[in-house]
C-alpha cells in the first residue's frame, strides 16, 4: 500500500476550524478564524498538530513515546472499562507519565522506575504495588498490541510486596469465644 499524503495542518471553511488527515482518519485541531501565520487559533492547531504527530512518531518500534503508550492505554481503558480502573490508572500513572513521558520505551531502565516507585513517599507498599501492576500492564499491553517491538521493565522489576491486612485483623479463637459467651449471656 503506497503511503498517504504527508500531513499538513489546513483552514476547513466548512467547519470554521484548522484541521489535518492523517492517514484516513480527520483531526480538528483548534476552532476559530483563519489567523494564519501569527494567530493564536492558527498557533494553537500548530501546537496540537505537533502533538498529534509524536503521538504517532515511532509507534511499532521502541522508539515511541512513553506518554503516547500511556495515552494509548488509558484511551483503552476508558472504552473497555467501566468500573474505576480507568481513573485509579490516571492517579497512579500521572507521575510516571510526568517524569517519563517524554523517554522512549527503549530508553526506560528498571533502575529508573525502582527508583520512581521508590520516590513516592506518599504511597504504602500496597499503593506500590499496584502502580507497578498498572504500569507493568500497560507497557505489557502496548508490546501485545504492536505499538512497540519489546517489554523494558516486566520481569525486571521487584515489585514492592502488598500489605496484606487479613491476617493481622483476625481475632484470635480465644478473644472469639469471650465475644460470643458475652453476647450469649446478655441476650439471655
């Protein structure tokens, strides 16, 4: 298949709004007049235009944008979930995506993310943990989907081990039968 026109930011009279194809698919980039070359409309679809295209830059290789995997991610998470897996992956992946973000895959070191993960001193290990898990399965995700060739950080990564509070809650079998001999006798 010979590839398409190169993409190019233009004025849609049409829609009152510069836009771009890219491939088969139609982007409005910023509503407004046809300000071109120094407005602030013309300005803004430049600035989205060139976002747009690093979203796409290097996808199918190692050298895609880490903000464009999580982005591609997250985009799948919010039309296949419908729980709050989507919101908890946006709290969770937000500072990796700030620090990250602008790596490529190729260039993610599992020293690095133990480090991040490591840095967030708000967090408990169980909070960790399934940071880890969430960014793990993205990155896991994105390899299976073809959007880049190899995985940088599963089973590379130590991930922190959950708190695991069931075992600590439960009441011994003795504080148990005080309980219950308690209750028995005051309803009786």
């Amino acid at each position: 298949m010979p590839p398409g026109p190169k993409p190019s930011v233009s004025y849609w009279r049409s829609r009152k709004a510069y836009g771009c194809w890219i491939g088969p698919q139609q982007h409005i980039l910023a509503k407004g007049p046809d300000d071109a070359p120094t407005g602030a409309t013309y300005l803004a679809a430049l600035e989205q235009f060139r976002k747009l295209l690093a979203q796409d830059a290097g996808k199918g290789t190692d050298h895609y944008l880490v903000s464009a995997l999580l982005n591609q991610y997250r985009a799948h998470l919010h039309a296949t979930r419908k729980s709050g897996v989507p919101g908890v992956f946006e709290v969770m992946a937000r500072g990796f995506g700030v620090k990250f973000g602008p790596k490529r895959v190729c260039d993610l070191k599992p020293y690095d993310f133990d480090q991040w993960l490591a840095s967030q001193d708000q967090w408990n290990s169980t909070s960790k943990a399934h940071a880890a898990a969430l960014i793990l399965g993205a990155i896991s995700w994105a390899r299976k989907k073809g959007f880049i060739q190899t995985d940088p950080l599963t089973g590379r990564i130590e991930r922190p081990p959950p708190i695991l509070r069931g075992r600590d809650a439960r009441m011994s079998e003795e504080l148990m039968d005080l309980l219950i001999s308690e209750c028995f006798v005051k309803a009786t």
